[in-house]
C-alpha cells in the first residue's frame, strides 16, 4: 500500500479512518488494514501504559525521598541532644 505522506503514530484514529476509506488498496486488502490499525492501537495503549508507570515510579521515589529526608532530620535532632 502507498500513502502520500507517510503514516506516523501521531495520526489522528479520524484522519487514519478517513485515509483507509478513501485508498483503493483498503478495500482490496482489508484484513491488512485491520491488523494495521489494532497494531496503531496496541501501540499508543503501551506507551500510555508506561507513561503511567513511570509517573507512578516517580511519585513513589519523591515519597521515599521525603521519608529518608525525614528521618536523616530526626537522626540529626538524636545525635544534638
């Protein structure tokens, strides 16, 4: 299949849908397409996925940071008294 311009991730689902329907090749070979658009799919929900992940992993480092900060405080306030 041969597109004009290329075909990126960052396509729009409306502006892919609207391309498949309007190239011949797509009606010819809709399995491939199909397969294509679940791959585009499956694709953006990992990387959404690890987005969450990673903020998740942050928050949970900034919490582990605070506590480390919290107790270094207090261990510092034990050895002044």
């Amino acid at each position: 299949m041969k597109w004009e311009k290329p075909l990126t991730l960052d396509l729009g689902i409306q502006e892919l849908k609207q391309k498949l329907l309007s190239c011949k090749a797509y009606l010819e070979d809709e399995e491939f397409d199909c397969n294509f658009l679940d791959t585009m799919i499956e694709d953006r929900r990992e990387k959404e996925e690890r987005r969450e992940k990673t903020e998740e992993y942050r928050k949970k480092e900034e919490e582990y940071r605070k506590e480390i900060e919290k107790y270094g405080k207090e261990a510092e306030e034990c050895r002044l008294e």
